[in-house]
C-alpha cells in the first residue's frame, strides 16, 4: 500500500533550501518507525539532503532522478514514473512491503493519486518555505480520518493527521 508521509507547516511549506522547516525528534522516530522495513520514494534533492547523502538503512530506497550520473549506492534509481511504479509493484508484491512517498514537492504531486493515505505532521507555525505539499483540504478526493492530540516540542505544536484517498474506496 502507497502512503504519502509529510511534515508540514501552517502554510503546507514542507521545506527551504532542501532542508526541512522543523525538526522534531518524536516526528522523526515515527518516520523511523513506519519506514523501516518498507519502501521509501523520494526525488534526487530529497535524497541529497539525508545524512552524508546515503540511503536510508534497513529499508529499499527509490530515487528518481534523470540525472544519468546519479548512481548512489544502496539506491535503486529511476528515471520516469512508470519505471518508479513498475519498482514499488515489484517489492509489495515480492517482499509484502509498504511504500512511503518521502518527498520532494514535484515526488508527492506525481504520487499522490497513487497513494491510498497521507500522514501529515502539522507544525502550527508558518516557516519560510521554499516548497508544499499539496493542501489535501481543498483537494476534492482527500479526506481527513483521524488526527492526534497536540504535542509541544520547543515552544511549538505540532499533531499528526492522516487523510484518505477516496478513490481507492470506490467499489
């Protein structure tokens, strides 16, 4: 199953100068812990802004990118989205894993009418942002399924809500 996972500000800004608005660690061990063992898809900026610009461990890394050079290590690099869905397929199918949609904007606006949830992390404050993620209120085949209560983490709140995708509710 595709999942979009995605921290946001007030404004839906996910980021600035390819580094995230706000760290938060019990948000970043929630990735963790939904990641691991699973899929994750995410664009070439997106992956060159993780930690010494490797893949992240325990998990089957996707990135797309049309950069002929690009070949990290560990990485399974795609240059188009039929080849990115054809990949994903593979490893649900074969290895009954998940897929996370980590980012860049341009990832999640390819993939979210792939995904059947999105987890988003609201940060209640309004960051200078470089890049969104899609406002899933506005967006007519989204809709809001469950949220948490609000947590504090150095002076600001943040929850978790997750939306669903009405079209794969359709009988």
């Amino acid at each position: 199953m595709m999942k979009a996972i995605v921290a946001v500000d007030r404004n839906w800004g996910i980021g600035k100068d390819n580094k995230l608005l706000m760290s938060i660690p019990d948000d970043l061990q929630n990735f963790k812990r939904l990641t691991v063992e699973n899929i994750v898809v995410m664009g070439r900026k997106t992956f060159e802004s993780l930690p010494g610009k490797k893949a992240l461990p325990d998990r089957v890394n996707i990135v797309l990118s049309g950069d002929p050079d690009f070949e990290p290590a560990n990485v399974i690099v795609c240059r188009g989205l039929n080849h990115a869905l054809d990949m994903i397929t593979y490893f649900e199918q074969m290895e009954s894993r998940d897929t996370y949609i980590i980012g860049g904007s341009l990832i999640y606006k390819l993939f979210l009418p792939y995904c059947h949830s999105a987890i988003v992390t609201h940060i209640s404050h309004a960051f200078e942002h470089d890049t969104v993620f899609p406002n899933l209120y506005v967006n007519k085949n989204w809709f809001s399924c469950y949220d948490e209560a609000p947590k504090i983490y150095d002076e600001v709140s943040h929850y978790v809500e997750v939306f669903a995708n009405k079209e794969f509710l359709k009988y």
